[in-house]
C-alpha cells in the first residue's frame, strides 16, 4: 500500500517546505522508493497561470500541460520524476470540482458544505496520485502557514486522512523555526512550540519536526523542543541553512531525516545511494572529488534581461538551468540582473559590456520589450553567447526584421496589431480564444531538428520533445525572407509549420526557442542547449583573459583589448 507524509509550515511563510519535500523526495529515492509529489496551494485561483510573476514567482508547466507553482519544478529537479496536473491542486479547482458537482445534481439535493464535501474533494486528490503511478510514498506539502484561515480545509482534510487509511501508513512532518537571538546569544524554541500548539488545536500530532535554523540545534534544545512538543528527540531534525538548495539533501541525511521517517511509516530501511548526489554538490562548490580541496574555476558573468527582475523567483527554473550547466562545465556562475526597461532609450554596452552571456527570458506584454530587442541586438554584433526563451525567440525575430531585413515597423501583432510586419503573430488555434487561464499552447510536444545545425549538434537527436507556454509564434509568411537574409531555422513541428528554434551560424552562440528548455533542466543532467551556451561563455571568458594577457605589441591598448568589440570576427570566438 502507498504511505503518506503530509508536510506543513509554520511561524513564518516561505520557510522551505517546499525544498524539505523536495529533499525527502531524493533521500527515498536514493534508496529505491518510488516517490511522488503533491502540492496543495490555499489561494482560489484555478491554477496560477493567470497570476502576476510580482506575486507568484515563475509557473511552471508539466508535461502534460499544467500551470503550477514553483515547487513542483523543485520536486521534479531533486526526484527526477515528471510531474503532472494530478501533481497541482488549489483551493480554486477543489471548490470549482465541487461546484460542478452540484450544478449537475451528484449531491442529490444535498446541503454542499465545506465538511464533507470540500475536504472529501481534497482526500480524493491525494488518493489519484496514489492510484495514477502507485508510488511507494506520496508526499504531499500544504501550502501557507498554519493558522492561515484558507488552509483550514486542506490540514482538515489530512486530519481525516490517517484514519482513512491507517496510522501507520501517514505521518506528518511540520517544519518550523527556531531563531538565534544575537543580543542574548540563544536559541529560541517558542516559536516552535507555538506552531505546534496551533497545529494540535486543529487535531494533527505532527511525528517529525523539521527545525529550520542558522547553525546546528545541540542536543540539548532538541530534547526541550521534543518535551514540549510530544515528539522524540531522534525527530527533531535541525534543517541549517546552506550555501545551495543542492546541499540540503545530504545535511537532512546526516540528520537522519528519512530514517526516522521509514521508521513511523514501518517501511524497510535501505542504505542510500547518495553517491551522484555529493558528487554534484563537492562540483558546485569546486571541490576536489577525493580531497575535497578548492579547484580553480573560470567566473562566468551572464546577463539575463527581464523585466520580471525585481522577484527573481521569477525566473527560477532559468537560473537553476544555467546553474545545472555551471557545475558541468566547472564554472563559477555570476548572474547579473537587468531591467530591459533601463535598457530603453540607452546604450546596452553600459549594462551589458563586461558579460559573457546574455539570457532573454519569457514574458508577457510589450512593457520592456525594446529593450530585450536592444540587448538582442548587441549580443548579436558583439558576438556575445546569447540564448532566447519564448518571448526571447519573438524579440530576437523582430530584431533580425527591423535591423537586418529592413521591414519597416515589424512588430508581433501582441503588441503592435497594427504593425505593417507582423513578424510574430497568434496561433492560429488561439484566434477565438477568450479565458485567460489554460488555453495557451501548454506542454510537452515534438520538434524535429535540422541536421547540420547547432541544435542538432547539441541534442545529438533528430526528434526531442520539449514542453511549450505561449499564444503567438513565427509568422511563415516571413519564413523565406529570413532564410535568405541568414538565419536559420533549425527545429520545427514534425508537419514543418510551426518554427521552434532559430539560430545565427556566423556567431560564436545564437539560438533562441519557441519553447522552455529550462524545464527539463536536472542538476545530473542539464539541458544540451544550455550546457551549450555556458560552454560557449567559458570559451569566450578564456578568449577575451588571452588577449588581455598578451604582452602589448603597439597595435592594441588595454581599453581595446578588453572590449567586446575585439572579438567580433568568429574566428576569434568560435
């Protein structure tokens, strides 16, 4: 039978549960059990694909084309295991299944309450998981904060769940925090103790307390805190803050967080293989395998330019994609944030000139697009590594249409629908679309690569799949105007319809995607198109260090030697 671990938070929001499931997760599997995820998010909107970026951070979308929250690509990023919409719940499609129900009269005239029905709706959530993949254990994180008013049905709900399905096949793991008090140089353990008050005033016991924390717990407080709270010492677990989410996993082990935890779920205990797991964190850190010594390692400065900066979660799944392919290629990554829109109406070499890759990420609207076009233009004739995602794609088509084919005004019709030369336009599919939410092009759908082309080279495939979220596309009508003027399309819909990828040839490193190779991004395994592109920027990071070494010969000065511009021609950077 499935065993359950329910996780919840409390004190303060944003404590980590979401990477304490995560790590879980990787310890299970480490030891040969199957494991999924759930997450259970409070707020009533259907799904948060309708939900400001400022609010919400980055929507990650699944295979089968869901909008969820960000924790679902930490779950897939520290498992390895693909998500799906079962994956995803919120208090918005609990109450709207619910609603549903009784307009076709599946209550039979019944009184619809909040018990049973909405917490019946949300056990039964939990149970698909189990029957869609019948993993050994599903884990099952509750979003907000104990005491939040709109999580009171889902932590309702897993009450009810244990006697459901026995004791000892769920157990519920709180985590918390324990704050250090300079001035007075001591922990303190109230705020756990009230957390867990809270809990218990609602009838969840929790078995493991997970106790988020600046340093270690010494042994001590974790006895008072198991005194208090009514658990064994051995399930007090300290959770220190590290360096790299990367990290958590092995100092969660070290604590014996998912021994105790096959202990309460009476499963067999198994000695972890956690062997790949420390070998990516002692390569984050550029230490030697078998010393553990410091390593030399090239600081690599990438740009992404967004106008999402301001939260950078944002863009989450990018940076730990760029992060994946940073350990593999042994640098050390230095990310710079700009505003696209402090780019408009400047010179880009003043945010961009020191860089050795630039990043155009998604988005949505025309606010700060001429300035993800200006920084396009730059990478391009500086012979700057560059890589667009999506919106990027769009941006850098309508660069190559204003700057290169002279089509005048050219313009996604998103944003200009007046626009001479609609070089982007919508989907055809998506011309009677009303609703916002879920109707884009979402998930997992084929591309077929071009041999002979970058993208080939990098994915070695003829065929790959990768997962989409957009409206508006290449325009065909512009397809042989920009094959002629030098672009080259190297990735298609299997029918050739629909452009999906598109690269510069005479360029040290310009592809920019339709899709969001971000998402299948794994820290053991990153994505070939950006393990391509950070390869590039060392290349170009070593390139540009020769120069600046050389002795002086009278024909260059230091300020030329340094600057972009000298590495123009692609036999310098190729």
């Amino acid at each position: 039978m499935t065993k359950f671990v329910f996780i919840t938070g409390g004190v303060v929001s944003s404590i980590g549960k979401g990477i304490v499931a995560a790590s879980l997760g990787r310890l299970l599997k480490s030891r040969n059990y199957s494991v999924s995820i759930l997450k259970l998010d409070p707020y009533i909107n259907v799904d948060p694909g309708t939900m400001s970026p400022f609010q919400h951070g980055e929507v990650f979308v699944t295979e089968d084309g869901a909008e969820t929250d960000l924790d679902l690509g930490h779950y897939e990023r520290f498992t390895d295991t693909s998500m799906s919409r079962l994956n995803s719940v919120t208090a918005g499609g609990i109450y709207q299944a619910v609603i549903n129900k009784e307009r076709r009269g599946d209550y039979q005239g019944g009184t619809v309450q909040v018990i049973p029905h909405i917490t019946n709706e949300c056990k039964e959530r939990i149970h698909r998981v189990a029957k869609n993949t019948n993993p050994d254990v599903v884990i099952t994180e509750v979003g907000g904060t104990v005491g939040d008013i709109e999580s009171l049905p889902f932590l309702e709900a897993i009450r009810q769940f244990r006697k459901d399905v026995g004791r000892k096949n769920v157990i519920y793991l709180h985590v918390t925090l324990i704050p250090w008090i300079g001035a007075s140089g001591e922990m303190k353990t109230k705020p756990t103790q009230h957390s867990v008050k809270e809990l218990r005033s609602i009838g969840i016991q929790p078995d493991i307390l997970v106790c988020r924390c600046d340093r270690q717990i010494p042994l001590g407080i974790k006895e008072k805190i198991a005194g208090f709270c009514d658990v064994e010492a051995d399930c007090v677990i300290t959770s220190r803050d590290a360096n790299s989410i990367y990290e958590v996993p092995l100092l969660l082990e070290q604590e014996g967080l998912a021994e105790q935890s096959l202990k309460l779920l009476q499963l067999e205990q198994r000695e972890p293989n956690l062997t790949a797991w420390q070998t990516l964190v002692d390569r984050l850190y550029h230490r030697d395998l078998n010393t553990k010594c410091p390593l030399p390692h090239p600081n690599i400065k990438i740009a992404i330019v967004g106008k999402y900066i301001q939260l950078t979660d944002a863009y989450l799944s990018v940076v730990e994609a760029l992060r994946h392919a940073a350990v593999q290629v042994g640098a050390e990554l230095s990310l710079e944030w700009i505003n696209s829109e402090d780019i408009e109406g400047n010179s880009p070499e003043t945010y961009l000139k020191n860089v050795q890759g630039i990043v155009v990420p998604g988005g949505f609207g025309q606010r700060g697009t001429d300035g993800k076009i200006a920084a396009i233009e730059y990478a391009r004739e500086q012979k700057i590594p560059f890589l667009g995602l999506c919106l990027g794609m769009q941006c850098s088509v309508i660069e190559w249409a204003r700057h290169q084919a002279r089509l005048e005004r050219a313009h996604s019709s998103e944003f200009d629908p007046e626009t001479p030369n609609p070089v982007i336009h919508l989907l055809p599919e998506q011309q009677d679309v009303v609703d916002l939410g879920g109707t884009m092009r979402l998930g997992l759908y084929p591309c077929r690569l071009q041999p002979d082309t970058l993208a080939f080279k990098l994915y070695q495939k003829e065929v790959v799949y990768e997962r989409h979220r957009h409206r508006y596309e290449f325009n065909n009508a512009y397809r042989t105007l920009f094959l002629e003027s030098g672009y080259t399309i190297s990735g298609t819909s299997p029918d050739g319809r629909l452009v999906e990828i598109i690269e510069f040839p005479n360029h040290p490193f310009f592809v920019a995607t339709q899709f969001h190779p971000e998402f299948q991004s794994r820290p053991n395994s990153p994505h070939p198109l950006f393990q391509g592109f950070v390869e590039a920027t060392t290349h170009l990071l070593k390139k540009t260090q020769t120069l600046t070494t050389q002795p002086s010969n009278g024909q260059l000065n230091p300020t030329e030697l340094q600057s972009p511009s000298v590495l123009n021609s692609p036999a310098e950077v190729s």
